[in-house]
C-alpha cells in the first residue's frame, strides 16, 4: 500500500537539503558569515560582550544589581555599536533570508501532505476535512 518508506523520504530531505545549500541565499550568508570572521572590530567587540556577560552572571549570582545594571548597560552599549556595523547587518539580513527559505520549505510541505491526505480520503481540501469526516457530517440528522 505505502510507496515509500521513512528512508526514501530521508533520502530526499537530504537531497532538498543540498539543493538549499547551493542557493543564493545560502551562498551570501557564507560570504557574510567570512566577512564577520576576518573584521577585527567585529571579533573584539563580540569578545568584550562575552566578557562582559560572565561577569553579569557573577554580579547576578552574586546579588549585586547595581554592577548587574552597569555592567547590561555596557553590553546594550557594545551590541548597538556591533549592529551599526555593515558587515553585521548584511549577516543578520543573511539569516533572515535562509530562515525564510527554510520556513517556506517546512510549511510547503506541511501543507502538501495536509492536502494529499484530504485529496486521498476524498475530503474537501477547501474546507479542509477528509473525506470521513464528510461523511460523518452528512449522515448527522439536524
């Protein structure tokens, strides 16, 4: 009855899978994923918010909420001066657009197997109900 086991199907996924790793999208955010690696401004700055994070959790831990609040301050500080960077706007735009790709693949096939399922039970793919659940309300006396 069934025309493909788990196996073809992860067979395939990993194919889908190669194809997303060969597109635009994927291919800019590599680019821009280098270009964030090789910036000496942006490796320092993600440096000092690492470091400026472990000792926010040692002033939390710790219960000293003014050195906390300074210390939130200079990393909101440090993360604006970061964003303002071309480099790291162009990476984060670059996510965004293979997060988008990926969302559209998930809910593409999401909504094709919901509407194989309906079509193959005789359903109302409009209406979204499979063919039993048709028939059950057609036989429902009101």
């Amino acid at each position: 009855m069934a025309k493909y086991n788990k196996d073809d199907i992860i067979a395939q996924a990993q194919q889908l899978a190669k194809m997303v790793a060969e597109t635009e999208e994927v291919d800019f955010f590599k680019r821009a994923e280098a270009q964030i690696h090789s910036n000496e401004k942006v490796s320092m700055l993600i440096s000092s918010i690492k470091g400026l994070q472990k000792q926010a959790v040692n002033f939390q831990h710790y219960g000293k909420p003014e050195a906390l609040k300074k210390t939130e301050d200079k990393i909101a500080k440090l993360e604006a001066e970061l964003d303002g960077i071309p480099v790291v706007q162009q990476f984060k735009e670059s996510q965004i657009e293979v997060n988008d790709l990926l969302q559209i693949i998930a809910s593409t096939i999401s909504n094709t197997v919901t509407d194989e399922i309906l079509t193959s039970t005789g359903g109302d793919v409009l209406r979204g109900q499979t063919g039993a659940e048709l028939a059950k309300g057609s036989s429902c006396s009101h």
